[in-house]
C-alpha cells in the first residue's frame, strides 16, 4: 500500500470554500476510485492543507490523477491556491485501523 500526500495552501478566507469541495464532490468521487482505502484531509486556520490518500498500489494513485471526472471537478477549485502543490508518495509499512474506543 502507498500513500500519496498533497500538500498546498489557500487563501484563509478561501478556506472554507475548499473543505466544502473536498468534503462534497471529491471524496465522493474518490471513494469511488478503484484501490482507494481512504483518504485523511488536515488544515490550519492560516489556510494550509494537507490531503493524504491511501492507495492500494502506485498504479491506482496514477489511475486517479488520470480520472477525466477528477480532473473537470479540480478545475473549479485550483485557482483557489497559492502557490505550488508539494506532492510526496510513501510506501506504507503499517496501516492501522482504530477500534474506536
């Protein structure tokens, strides 16, 4: 398993807007990507974010950003950020799922 981290920065005012497409349209159209075992979203109130996504293989991660859908539904949000994306693929050595306690 692989994880693919993106990592950018929006506007603070514009914060809002983007955890509202990331929890809308996109993680719907992710959880319906082929080799997708989840997805954790973190930001901080100066407007920085951070998307990990897990994947089963590197193929799969590649399938997504090749996603015509995914791509037509980013186009909407990327003149939101500032600057450049950093992207970063791990190899994962442990996956833990919580027992929720």
């Amino acid at each position: 398993m692989i994880c693919s981290l993106t990592r950018g920065c929006v506007d603070p005012k514009n914060l809002p807007k983007y955890e509202s497409w990331i929890k809308g349209p996109w993680i719907k159209l992710i959880s319906e990507q082929r080799g997708h075992r989840g997805t954790y979203y973190l930001s901080k109130p100066n407007g920085e974010w951070m998307v990990l996504k897990f994947w089963e293989t590197t193929q799969d991660d590649e399938a997504w950003a090749a996603n015509e859908e995914h791509k037509k539904l980013a186009e909407d949000i990327i003149p939101l950020f500032i600057g450049d994306l950093e992207r970063s693929i791990f190899e994962v050595n442990e996956f833990v799922i919580p027992d929720n306690r």
